[in-house]
C-alpha cells in the first residue's frame, strides 16, 4: 500500500464521475477517426465486426479497467504498478505497472500538442483566418503550422505559444484536484461538446444539395448521400482480416481502454460505488458521440460539397485532412455567410478542444497519483513538475512534427503499447486474481447483475481477441515500423532520437517505482 | 439512401442510443442520495 498521509479524494457525485470516465473516453477519435476508419472498411459493414469487438473487448475491458481501479484504490494505490501488485503478489508485477505510467504520459505529451492544433484552430475561425482560402491555401496553412516552414503565414512561435497555453490550462485543471478540476471540467466540457456536436449535425443534415463534377459529369450530393456512403455495406469487406482488426482497434481507441486513465479514475470510487452500471453508461455515452454524432459530422459534410471521389481522397490523406482541411473548407461554403462560417468552425474546433481536454486530464492523472502517493508531492507540486517536463518535451513535437517525431511516439506507446497493457492487466485481473474474484469484484456495489455469458467472455474471448490482435500487428506492422521500412531518409535520426526519448522515459519510470518501493519498505521498516 | 444503408443506420442507432438511454436512466434512478436534489426548504 501507498504511503500517502492524506486520505484519497473521492468523486462528488456519481453523475460528474461518469462524465469524467466519458470524458476520457470522448477524444478527437470519435469525430476523426471513426469516419475514416468506417469509410476505408466496408462502410455499413464496418458496423458488423465494430459492434462484435465493442461486446466481447470494448464493454468487458472497460469492467476490468474499472474493477482493477476500484480494487487498488481500495488499498490506497492510484496507479498501475501497485494496482497490480495488489493482484498479484510478485515482485515483478509493480513493474509491469510500469506500462499504466508510460502510456498516459508519453501519450498526454502529443495529445496536447494536436489538441493544442484545435484550439489554435478555433481562434483562427474566431478572427476568420482560414476564410476565402482554396484547398491548396488550406493545405499550406496547415503545413505551416505543423512543420513551421513558412512564417509569413504562421510566425515561428505560434505553435509553442498555443501548446504551452494547453499545458497550461490541463496542468491547471488537474492541479485542482478530482472534484473541484477534473469533474467540474467533465460537467462544463461535456454538455457542451454534446450541444455544440448536435448542433452542427442539424446543420449539416439540413444542408441544401450540391453540384459537383466529377470525371466531367456533374452529379449533385446531399447530407443523406454522405450517410448512404458511409452506412452501405460492402459485404466482402467482412471477409478481410484488416477489417476486423480496424474494428477492434477503434474500439480499443475510442473507449481508452490499454491507457492507464479509467483505472486511475476508478481507484478513487469506495467499495460501495457501482462500476458495472456506470461502466455501461460511459461506453454507451461514448458510442453515441462517436457513432451518432461523429458519424453524422465529416463525411455526410464533405461528401456534399466534395462528391464521393473527393471525401475518399481526403479520408485517405488522413484525420488533419479530414478535420482541419475539408471541414473549414466546407464551413466556408455554408449558406449565410462569414458570420455562419465563423461560428461553424469555432464549434467543430471548440467541441474537438473539449473532446481533447476531457481525455488529456485523464491522462495527466495516473503519473500525478503515482508521485503524490509515493513520494508525499503536493498536487499542486506535481503538476507543476509534470507541466514543465511536458512543456520541454512537448516542444520537441513542435519542432519535428513533420519529420516522424509525434508518429513514433503515436505508435509504440499510443497504439501498439495499448494492447500490451490490456493483456496484461486481462490476464492478471481474470487469470491470476481469479474469474471468481473478479466476477465478486464488478459486483460490489453493483446497481445491475452482469449477464453470466460476459464471465466466460472475460476469462476466455477478450483475452484470446487481444492475444490475436497483438500477434497480427506484431507481424503486420510493428516488424516493419521497427525496422522503419519504407521512411526516407532524411527522418531516421529524428525518429531514432524520438524512440531514444521513449526509452528514457520507461527506465526514468522503472528507476522511480524501484525508489517508490525502497520508500515504502524504509517507512514500513520504521513504523 | 439505399434501403440496406437506411437499416444498418438505424441498427447502428438505435443499439446506441438505446445503450445510453437505458443505462443512464438506470443510473438517475439508482443514483445515491448525493446526487439527489436535497428536499424543498433544505438548508444548505
């Protein structure tokens, strides 16, 4: 157990917890990525295997990440690597752990630089900055900000004045505590990522058709011509492997499963708090922004004034393109003219910032918990420090974004990583505590009883999912990104460095559990 | 929209929104008392 004096917050209220959880599970995913991943994979079909990965992964790694906090906050520990020493009496397991402290951080740090992007972006439809621009002035702008190569259109210090002033706002946030930051943040960002999402869905579906030419023939497109492209299922796409695994990895994605925040946040409920209605309401919540309302924005925009061809094109060129090339592109065609356009884009920036908030918190969350429970660090204290660290670290995102820095760190730690924690606490939470334990686990408290059929789903289906998933992207695409196959030349030293510093930062985190620890056995020594 | 469009959207969203609409009002009703509006005339 920790060493902490001070006895651990707990939520205010059950309603800010579970906007908290949906909080960290509503990120800019749910509005980019889910639209392009569902339009490369099969369209309506993408739903099939989506919806199989949400109940046999999504759903029961969400009750697991939720028991395994619950249980270690029940014992005084926030974070991961004593979370899983308190289910498995190894000295190996706090290090394990290690994973639950790495992820969060390293993938808080360039979170925060592309949320820091939506924040600028807001501003910029604020004073109507991307207005009038053609797709090509679009492109550039947005080039310029990410690789800072032109300063006649953003000045060099743009960029770090607006990631620092991201930090800033997290680290402040987060240096209130549990109630009075993160939970006062989840209820103000939350209603209003969801009015500001529903909003520009009535718009968007509401929107008059629009010629388009393509191939020289002219063919005019409405919102529902977006909504048939994206729901029209491709039935052979059910039949590819890569589908199915694009389904579960955006399942993994969109819920925040494999991170380190939801246990984190669950270590500060009682043994009386439910966890396995409230899980259930976070996912949902979670599913209704990314499927209904994600679903609904992008494509069935961009299709009308794009044409099929053109939304494809720009789903291929990746989530930047889609959300912050394509869309002001679209806002500034909207009837009614600069005022409309304006306030079109400072709500798509404005509920992407929130969406990026309400999950970059989350993620400051486990390494906070971690010092100020183990080294006796005020709050206040930690997130100054970890502030400052991100602010330095961060900033080498900036200057090489454009050359493989961020991409590096979004894969090992925020996308293969993902999995290897997952698997991990699956198999110490069900296998090693014991699919006993832990069915009595996820009922304490509980407001409903879990279907029985989800205990042999927990024990059996999710871990063998995750197992497969892990070896396939092994094979597919981890080999290959290791031996960086296919990048040029000139982003090796920077993509090499950028792996250095993720070492760095595991050894640091290794180093500090073994301090931790040492601390512990001295104070238990002398009590 | 294609008829098979119009069903696997609305299967989409309906599993959703039932999801959420089903879980959260079993959530205000099983909601413990701090998040219950205190009786009228309560002093705070």
């Amino acid at each position: 157990m920790s060493d902490a004096a001070a006895p651990r917050e707990q939520w205010g209220s059950r309603i800010g917890l579970i906007l908290a959880m949906a909080g960290n599970a509503v990120g800019l995913g749910n509005f980019l990525r889910f639209p392009r991943q569902a339009v490369e994979n099969g369209g309506g079909t993408f739903m099939i295997p989506y919806f199989i990965a949400f109940l046999l992964v999504g759903i029961p790694l969400m009750w697991i990440e939720w028991g395994v906090g619950r249980h270690g906050g029940q014992r005084g520990e926030g974070s991961t690597p004593g979370m899983f020493e308190t289910l498995w009496k190894h000295p190996v397991a706090k290090y394990l752990g290690v994973l639950g402290l790495f992820m969060p951080l390293v993938v808080l740090i360039y979170y925060c630089y592309i949320e820091s992007e939506t924040l600028a972006w807001t501003f910029f439809s604020l004073v109507g900055a991307t207005q009038g621009l053609s797709q090509d002035g679009m492109r550039s702008f947005l080039a310029s900000y990410q690789d800072l190569s032109d300063p006649t259109v953003h000045a060099r210090w743009v960029p770090f004045a607006f990631f620092y002033v991201t930090l800033a706002v997290n680290f402040w946030v987060v240096s209130k505590g549990l109630v009075a930051g993160i939970e006062r943040l989840a209820k103000i960002a939350m209603p209003m990522l969801f009015v500001f999402a529903a909003i520009l869905v009535i718009r968007v579906l509401t929107l008059p058709g629009h010629e388009v030419i393509e191939n020289g023939v002219a063919t005019t497109y409405t919102p529902w011509s977006g909504l048939n492209f994206m729901f029209s299922p491709q039935w052979d796409a059910l039949a590819q492997p890569k589908v199915w695994l694009a389904a579960t990895g955006q399942i993994f994605f969109t819920l925040s499963v494999g991170m380190g925040t939801l246990q984190a946040y669950a270590s500060y409920l009682t043994r009386k708090d439910d966890i396995a209605l409230s899980g259930i309401a976070t996912a949902a919540t979670n599913e209704t922004a990314e499927v209904v309302l994600g679903g609904s924005l992008a494509i069935p925009a961009i299709v009308t004034f794009f044409g099929v061809t053109g939304a494809v094109a720009i789903a291929k060129g990746g989530s930047f393109d889609l959300g912050f090339i394509a869309m002001p592109l679209v806002f500034n065609q909207l009837p009614g003219g600069p005022l409309i356009t304006t306030l079109a884009g400072m709500m798509w920036f404005g509920l992407l910032f929130f969406a990026g908030i309400t999950s970059s918190v989350a993620m400051a969350t486990p390494l906070l918990g971690f010092i100020e429970e183990n080294f006796g660090w005020t709050r206040k204290k930690t997130a100054v420090a970890l502030g400052v660290f991100a602010a330095v670290l961060g900033s080498l995102h900036v200057i090489y974004n454009a050359r493989g820095f961020l991409d590096e760190w979004d894969y090992w730690a925020g996308t293969f990583g993902l999995v290897v924690l997952a698997l991990v606490e699956t198999i110490l939470f069900v296998w090693v505590f014991g699919p006993e334990n832990m069915w009595r686990e996820l009922h304490e408290g509980a407001s409903i009883r879990i279907p029985r059929f989800f205990k042999a789903v927990m024990t059996y289906v999710t871990p063998v999912f995750l197992l497969v998933m892990m070896v396939w992207w092994t094979v597919q695409e981890a080999v290959p990104t290791l031996l960086m196959e296919g990048r040029p030349e000139s982003e090796l030293a920077v993509r090499w460095a950028s792996r250095g510093f993720m070492v760095a930062i595991l050894i640091a985190q290794l180093f500090l559990i073994k301090a931790a620890w040492a601390r512990r056995a001295r104070r238990k020594g002398a009590a | 929209m294609s008829t098979t469009a119009i069903i696997f959207m609305t299967l989409a969203w309906t599993g959703v929104l039932g999801l959420m609409a089903w879980s959260w009002s079993r959530l205000l009703r099983s909601a413990p008392p701090d998040d219950q509006l205190p009786p009228p005339g309560t002093s705070l």
